[in-house]
C-alpha cells in the first residue's frame, strides 16, 4: 500500500494515510471525505533514521503501536 500525504480543509489538517486503491480514505480527525492528496516529501538521504525514529515516537504518543515488537509495547 502506497503512503500518501492529504490535507483536509474542513479540519484544516494534514496527515499521511496507507491507501488501498480500492479504499476511500478520510481525515483521520474530524471523518471528513473530502480531503486533498498532497504531494508527499521523500526523507533526505542519511536523515531515514531520525526519521522513522520521529515518527515511531509520534505513534507511541498516540497509541498507535501496531509496528512496534511486543517487548517494546510492554506486552510478554
């Protein structure tokens, strides 16, 4: 599944969503439909690890721990 960046301007956001072509996606947010597909940016070279670090933080902080091993979200 391709990652896509979107921008909603009922809600004023932007996100990156996994889309199946297939799917419809929505503003994680507010649920809006009528969002805009972005161009998205691609990580500078040497700058991948800071990176995905940064966004593995940012999903903690959410709750989103599915990419995370089992030792790492607490669990036995």
């Amino acid at each position: 599944m391709p990652l896509y960046s979107y921008h909603c301007s009922k809600c004023d956001k932007d996100f990156e969503l996994l889309v199946r072509s297939s799917d419809t996606p929505a503003c994680p947010t507010c649920g809006n439909i009528e969002i805009a597909q972005q161009v998205s940016f691609v990580a500078p070279e040497n700058k991948s690890r800071a990176f995905l670090r940064g966004a593995r933080d940012q999903a903690a902080r959410e709750g989103h721990l599915s990419n995370f091993s089992r030792s790492e979200r607490g669990g036995s």
